[in-house]
C-alpha cells in the first residue's frame, strides 16, 4: 500500500474507532442532562400540575436506567435524550397550569376578602344607625370609647379597600380586629335599646 494512501485510511480508522467507542462507553453526559431536567420538572410540581407528561418522563427514566444497567448504552443514550425531552415538556406544563391555578386562587381570595369587607362595612353602618338613636343614652365614657373604635374600624376599612385588589391576605389581616368590636357595640347598643326592667314600684299606702 502507498503511503499516500495510508493518509487517507488513518483518519477513517481513527474516526471509525471513535464512533465505537462513543457507543460503547456509558453516556454519563446525557444522563446528567436528563437528570437535571427531571430535578427542573420535580421543582416545578410536574406531578401535581402536569401528571400525564410527569408520568410519561417517569416511564422514559425507568426505560433509560434498565438500558444503563444492562450495558444498552446506545439505547440508554437515545433514552436519556427522550427524558430530557419530556422532563423540559412536563416543565413547562407545569408551569403554565401552576400559574393558572395560582390566578384562580387569587381570585377566590380577592372575592372572599371583598365579601368580608361589605358585610363588615354593612353591620358597621347598622351600627352608626343605632348609635345615633341611642343619643344621650351614651355616657361620656361611652361616647369616648365610640369616637375611638369609630376612628379605628374606619381606617381598618379603608386600608382593606385598598389592599384587597394587590393582596387579599393582607386585606384580610387588616380586619381581623374588626369583628369584636362590632360584636361589643352590638351588646351595649342593644341593652342601651333594651327598656328598664327595674322601675320604680309605687309606694305602698298604710
């Protein structure tokens, strides 16, 4: 054989032998790209939001580690790829209904803080009516601790107002204090309303 013909045969064998070699040794790469991408799709709650592709890239990790163990390492190669792909889909899916699950939620908390604050607001008001009826019945302690509880309920309504459409947690933080002193006002408003039980008896004649 000529040598310039050798040239030529060297490069073929080299690469001949390492395509041998690239299907015969473990593709550690591509298992470590698969794995990161199945940790991704875990993080993302792909079992909750996205069970059909979790599951799909549940199977394709089982199928790619029986060809690890059993030395299939050109299959294991295609089957690591295959996790890959669906561990980056199963992400996404994830992520995509995580994030309308999240909108949902946030509306239900939004109506229900909403809720919370008109029915507040309407016993508030029930309440300024029965207040401004019982009138001189109020003593000055009782119309100081009124003027204060008034100030108090009403910047609580207003600051839940403002918060519930940005954070309906935070809104209803803000009225938790609010309940009780209705429920105080209530009591006393109702047994000023209430007529007396005790009245004077005649004096009783000889």
């Amino acid at each position: 054989m000529k040598l310039s013909h050798l040239w030529g045969v060297v490069p073929l064998l080299a690469s001949v032998s390492l395509l041998t070699l690239a299907c015969t040794s473990p593709p550690e790469a591509e298992k470590r790209a698969a794995d990161a991408a199945v940790s991704a799709a875990t993080a993302a709650g792909a079992d909750k939001y996205a069970p059909s592709e979790f599951a799909a890239m549940t199977a394709a990790v089982k199928k790619a580690e029986y060809e690890m163990s059993n030395k299939a390492y050109k299959k294991a190669r295609a089957s690591y790829e295959a996790v890959k792909d669906l561990a980056e889909k199963a992400t996404k899916a994830a992520a995509e209904k995580a994030a309308t699950a999240a909108a949902a939620e946030k509306a239900a908390a939004t109506a229900a803080a909403e809720k919370q604050i008109a029915d507040l607001e309407g016993r508030w008001k029930e309440l300024q009516g029965q207040a401004e009826a019982a009138g001189k019945k109020l003593k000055a302690d009782q119309k100081a601790a009124w003027d204060t509880d008034a100030k108090g309920v009403a910047e609580a309504l207003e600051g839940a107002r403002a918060a519930v459409a940005i954070d309906a947690a935070a809104a209803k933080a803000k009225l938790a204090s609010i309940p009780a002193v209705l429920d105080k006002w209530a009591a006393d408003l109702a047994a000023l309303a209430a007529p007396t039980k005790d009245r004077k008896k005649p004096a009783a004649t000889k």
